[in-house]
C-alpha cells in the first residue's frame, strides 16, 4: 500500500513527537533547545494544517487518516503541554481537564462509530485546537514581561474552548446516548 501525501504527513507529524520532546527536556539543543523545539512544534502543527486541506480538496481523504490525523494532533499537543508541566510552565489541572475533554470525545466518537453515526469537526474543535497550539507555542517561547499576560489569557481561552467544544459535541449528538444505552 503507497501512502498518499495527506497521510505522509500525518506520519512525519507522529515522527517529530520525540524529537520535540528531547528538545524540550533535555539540554540536548544548549541554549537553543526550547527553540529548536518550538520550531519542530510549529512545523508539526503546520503539516496538520496541510494535510487536512490538501485530502479534502483532491480528494485524497483515507480510513487511515481519518484515524491517524486526530490521533497524531492529540499526541502532539498532549505531549507539549505533559513535557510543560514538567518544565513547570503549565498547571497539571489544565492538562488534565484538556486531555479528559479528549478522552471524553474520542469515547463518544467510537460509540457513534459503532452505532453507523460519523460525527465531524466542529468550528468549536477546531478553535479549541488553535487556541491549543497558540497557548504551547507562547508557553515554550518564554518571552516573559507583558508576554506572560498574553501566555495566561492564552491558557484560559484554550481551557474555555476546551470545555465548550466539548459541550458542543455532546449536545449535538445526543443521538448517540440514545443508541449508545440500547
């Protein structure tokens, strides 16, 4: 099986999670560690861009990327924001309320699947994950003075959109509870 260019990318993101995360936390880069990582966060963060835009508009969309290109965002953004909390720049109570919204869907999603329901990405989601990526790469880059306004309003924003999106989600779908009980 030859993989498309959608998925490739998709692949290359999932590739660039250890990279990122040794930038991140070890002294591996000197001085320029936490840049060389913020820049592979924001080069895996385009490919996301990228690869949903160019299988949508020719039409190369796949079973595989409709599996692997929301895995591969939640295990770039949820690696991010882990190795942060030990860098001592996020708050464990963010990450955790962050990632249970994603526990929370991707349980709902599989439920609907089962039941022949596709659920797609909302506007909500997609700002959430915006906002996500924003509030990671203002958190590495570490500009500090009127910066760590920016980097707390940043922070708030991705958790409201966070429990919003997934509020949204489950009030759109109440179908699903009703299939998912039978």
């Amino acid at each position: 099986m030859s993989m498309n260019l959608p998925n490739r990318l998709t692949v290359l993101r999932v590739c660039m999670i250890p990279f990122f995360v040794i930038f991140l936390l070890t002294d591996w880069g000197g001085e320029a560690g936490n840049y060389i990582a913020l820049a592979i966060f924001i080069i895996a963060s385009v490919t996301d861009l990228l690869d949903g835009f160019i299988a949508r508009k020719y039409h190369l969309v796949t079973n595989f990327g409709k599996f692997m290109d929301p895995l591969a965002d939640k295990l770039l953004v949820c690696a991010a924001m882990i190795c942060l909390v030990e860098n001592g720049k996020l708050a464990a109570w963010v990450v955790i309320v962050i990632m249970s919204r994603e526990f929370v869907i991707s349980g709902f999603r599989l439920v609907a699947s089962d039941n022949g329901i596709v659920i797609a990405a909302s506007y909500w989601g997609k700002f959430k994950t915006v906002f996500q990526m924003v509030m990671i790469c203002l958190l590495i880059a570490d500009l500090g003075g009127m910066f760590k306004i920016l980097e707390q309003v940043s922070i708030w924003i991705a958790l409201a959109l966070t429990v919003i999106s997934m509020v949204d989600y489950l009030l759109k779908n109440k179908k699903v509870w009703k299939e998912g009980s039978k």
